[in-house]
C-alpha cells in the first residue's frame, strides 16, 4: 500500500510542479524525524491536503475523510489506497478516535487532521486534541496559501505551507478546567500566526 501511495504522490507532485511550479515549503526543519505526528490544519479548499502531503514529503499519512466519499466504488478504492478512513461528520461514533489513535501508535504513518471539520467552518472540533492526547504523539500545526482552484492553480499562483513547532497535548494543566478549548486556543493562535508569517 505504501508502495501505491509513494507512486501517486509522485505522480501528483509531477502534475502540480508542471502546472503551478514549486511549492515554498517553509519550517519543515519542525517536523519531528524520528517521532509519529499528527499535522493539523485549518481545511480552506480541496487542494490544500495535496499540498500538505508533497510538503511533508517523505513521510506518507493517513486522512479522515467524510464517509460520503466512499460512496463511489472506483474512489473508495483509491482513497482507502491513499491510507483514508471514513468520519461521520454529523455523528462521530468512537473509532473516530480509535482508528487514529491506534494508526499513529502502531504504524509509521501520520495522521492529517482539518480540525474545523470541513472546508465552509472555522470553528475547531476537539478531536484532534483528543486523538493527541489519547496516542501521545505531538501536533504540528501548518497553513496552506495558495490557489484553493483548479483554475487560480493553472494560473500558477504562488503556494506555500509553512510548518509549526510541534507540541504535545497534556492531560492536565494548572490551572486550566477544560484542556480541549485550552489547546483550541492555542491550535488557533498557531494558525493565526503562521498564517501571518507565510
């Protein structure tokens, strides 16, 4: 499987160094070399996991992803390929945290996570706060800007993804009574940040 995914990750990255050149790749030094990770960030259009991907380059991740994309038969072959899990987003029942949580524990692969949920919200769900939490494995934050269409991606205009610090998610905190809108805070804070550095 990770042979399939290394090859449609190059043949993608080919596709989008022809159409909108070289992506800028910033901080990459922050993600951890030896150390699972979670990268989280907020979900702004189709493309930004594509480019998350090629930036993280080589290590190869899982993805949740809404269930009405398995579906389609020849797609849900492909995604579930890509390393790709089915989330209901209206109701999440439990192995939307255990199926993260024991990838990141017991295979190399990481996990991206759009902790907004979907691409129409900016209001952050405590999953991925959970799911660090759970498997012990830091989050980094990153932001994609770029073209969020096809058509703003062919006119090659310019993409970029900058990488966070990672950090890891305590049970407990002094002082703090609910660590899930504590790390909300900070998660958006991080967003905020990178987003005005890029």
């Amino acid at each position: 499987m990770l042979v399939f995914y290394s090859f449609i990750r190059f043949i993608v990255r080919l596709l989008v160094w022809i159409l909108n050149g070289r992506p800028d790749v910033q901080e990459k030094q922050n993600l951890p070399a030896n150390e699972n990770y979670i990268l989280i960030a907020p979900h702004r259009s189709w493309i930004d996991p594509v480019f998350l991907v090629l930036a993280a380059s080589p290590k190869h991740f899982s993805f949740m992803a809404k269930k009405e994309l398995f579906k389609y038969p020849v797609f849900n072959w492909l995604i579930k390929k890509m390393n790709a899990f089915p989330v209901d987003r209206h109701k999440p029942g439990p192995s939307a945290i255990k199926t993260p949580v024991k990838i990141l524990k017991e295979t190399d692969l990481g996990v991206v996570i759009f902790p907004t949920g979907t691409r129409h919200s900016t209001e952050l769900k405590g999953g991925a706060v959970t799911i660090a939490k759970m498997s012990k494995k830091p989050i980094i934050p990153v932001v994609y800007k770029g073209p969020y269409t096809f058509k703003s991606l062919i006119k090659r205009e310019k993409a970029s993804v900058r990488f966070g610090k990672p950090f890891t998610v305590e049970r407990k905190l002094d002082g703090v009574d609910d660590i899930n809108a504590h790390y909300s805070n900070l998660i958006q804070a991080e967003f905020d940040r990178l987003d005005s550095e890029i």
